[in-house]
C-alpha cells in the first residue's frame, strides 16, 4: 500500500471516527468548537494508534485541527459527509463495523471504536460543566 497523502489521512480519520460514533449508536455530534476541539484532541492523544503512518498530526492551530479534519467529508464522496444534520446510521448501506472493514482498514474497527469511545469519555466533563 502506497502511504496516504494529508488530505487522505485526514479524511481517514473523520471516516473512521464517525463510523465509531455510529457504531456507539451516536447520531448527532456537537462539532461546535468548545464541545469538539478539546475531547477530540484528549481522545487522540490517548488513543494508542494517533502515531500511526496513516493519521495525520492533530494540532491546535492550522489546516490540522480538529474541526478542520472533520469537515474533510464535506467535500467527499464520504457516507457521513452531512453529519451536521445526523451521522448516518448505515453508511453505504452497510453496518458501522462492516463499513469499517471495508474502508477504513489501514487500521482494525475496534480501534476506531475506540477512538469514539475515548472522545466520549472526554466530552463528559465538559458537558457536567455546561
């Protein structure tokens, strides 16, 4: 396999991690900056596989940020590019996992299960504070 460019990374990782959230039975995402920047970059730099080859670097400020990561499956052929309105339950007609397998198996589902799960966990907090 030939490595993956930014854009392609990028869109990996907003692929994968909806797929997560759909398979957690999530179906609405905040992706407003002070309910996604912070839990997302926690779960990430938590995650085992955020220094793998195929992810891109998160960071705080550029064209790598969170959001700015998210939002590459507007501008795609992706399942969840309206996640805005609702994160497809059934992406290309397929379970999460399944989809998963299918397309975004540069890592193994679980993982981005877990990535879900993590960002998740971080937004809890938050969310007793609001």
């Amino acid at each position: 396999m030939s490595p993956l460019t930014k854009d392609q990374k990028q869109l990996l990782l907003a692929n994968g991690f909806l797929a997560g959230l759909a398979h957690l039975g999530i179906d609405r995402l905040d992706s407003t900056h002070m309910h996604f920047e912070a839990p997302f970059r926690r779960a990430f730099q938590q995650w085992p596989h955020h220094l793998s080859p195929y992810m891109p670097a998160v960071t705080v400020e550029g064209t790598n940020q969170p959001r700015s990561i998210l939002f590459r499956v507007g501008n795609s052929n992706s399942p969840f590019k309206d996640f805005a309105t609702g994160i497809n339950p059934r992406p290309y007609g397929l379970e999460p996992l399944e989809y998963l397998e299918d397309h975004c198996d540069e890592l193994p589902s679980e993982a981005w299960v877990e990535l879900a799960r993590l960002f998740l966990e971080a937004k809890q907090p938050r969310e007793r504070r609001s």
